[in-house]
C-alpha cells in the first residue's frame, strides 16, 4: 500500500461547485502539504502543516481551504470551484527538522473544472 | 525573477551521453538543496540532496555554487530510463517564520535510442 495516499485520482467538476481533495499517510510524519503543477509553473505550495494544530497559507492559498482532522489525515478544499483551478494537485509529507526534509508525495489527484 | 530557475529544455540526447543541468536561486539565504525526479503525469521523488562540497551517487553528480547562486546535475553514461523531468528544489525562507521548499519549473529530459 501507498504510503501516501489521495483520493480521488481524478475528477471533473463544473464552475461554483465544492471539491474536496483527500489525503492521508501511514508514514507518521508530522508535516504534511498541498501542492499544486502547472505546466511550465512547476510545483507550487498551496497549503501547510506542522502539526494536527497548525495550518499555514502558502505560496498561493486564495480560493482553498484545508483541514487537519488527524496526523494522518489532511484535506484540501475548493469552496468554489474555477476553472484556473484545473491543475495536478500533490500531498506530502515530511518529517521535519533540519536534515529530515525529503518530500514523500501521493500520486496525485488531476482536477478538472469546466 | 523567479526564486528558482531551470531551463526547461528539452534535452535530447543519445544513450551513454553526458547531460549537465543548472539551476540558479535568487535567496542567498537559501540552506538546503534538491534534485527531484518526476516521470510524466507521476509524483516527483528524491534524487539526491547537494551538498556544499558535492556529492555523487553512481552516474549522478551534484554541486553546489553558493556564490553564484546556482546548482548543478551531472548525468553520466545516459540510460533510456533517466527520460523524467528533473526539478530543481532550494530551501529558503519565506514570508512568515517557516522556511519553504521551492521548486523549479522543472528540466525534460528525453534519452534516445
């Protein structure tokens, strides 16, 4: 089984509609991300979090929102969705400090918004 | 500017070739660099972390130039199976307390035949 999982692979979805994007880890780490891909953008840091108490924006958090039900378990949000949130969307994981940073990310999740 | 450059290729070149990738940075205060692999439409993983004296690891050779601000990706004896996208990834602060890993829009490389 994957160590980090998402959910779904892919989806489809019309302008206005909320989406929810599904992530969860059997590695125990701490820090756990959303990302999303564009071509020719690279990756860019939507959201983060340290710990099951802490979220932080980041690089471009406007029109997302997450939740950190669990150290396991951290979900991504479009309240309403747009089309230039068509991208590839990755969670990962890291287990944090100094020397511990190596990314472990889900296979990802294509979002489609028509 | 971009906080982490690539040129994105891409590159093409035959099997046993040579390939070198740069990467420049724009934070100074950048601590910690990467290179990831992605292969088309899968997850980017680790490839190797570059350290301040250089590192290797079999065909693959990384450095570090802090005062030129840029990295570097060394492929020797090209295989088929290093066709991937090469991402560029650098460890800076950012606004807010946190450092961020930042990633380069990415580098093709295609080995042919």
């Amino acid at each position: 089984d994957a160590d980090v999982t998402q959910t779904p692979r892919n989806r489809i979805t019309k302008t206005g509609k909320r989406i929810m994007l599904e992530c969860s880890q059997t590695k125990g780490h701490d820090r756990m991300y959303w990302y999303r891909q564009d071509p020719g953008l690279g990756l860019r840091l939507i959201y983060y979090s340290f710990d099951v108490k802490d979220i932080n924006k980041g690089e471009i958090s406007d029109g997302y929102s997450v939740s950190r039900q669990a150290q396991a378990k951290f979900s991504l949000s479009l309240e309403s969705a747009i089309p230039n949130q068509t991208a590839l969307y990755f969670c990962a994981t890291s287990e944090g400090g100094q020397g511990n940073e190596k990314l472990f990310f889900g296979s990802g999740t294509q979002l489609s918004v028509l | 500017r971009k906080e982490v450059e690539q040129d994105p290729g891409p590159f093409n070149v035959p099997e046993g070739a040579t390939v070198a990738f740069n990467c420049t940075y724009s934070n100074s205060a950048s601590q910690s660099f990467f290179w990831y692999r992605q292969d088309c439409r899968k997850e980017p993983k680790l490839l190797m972390s570059v350290y301040s004296s250089g590192n290797e690891d079999g065909r693959f050779t990384a450095q570090l130039n802090r005062a030129s601000q840029y990295i570097s990706l060394l492929i020797r004896d090209s295989k088929l199976s290093d066709s991937a996208t090469y991402l560029c990834v650098v460890n800076a602060p950012s606004s807010g307390s946190a450092r961020q890993l930042t990633f380069g829009s990415g580098t093709q490389l295609t080995v042919l035949p």
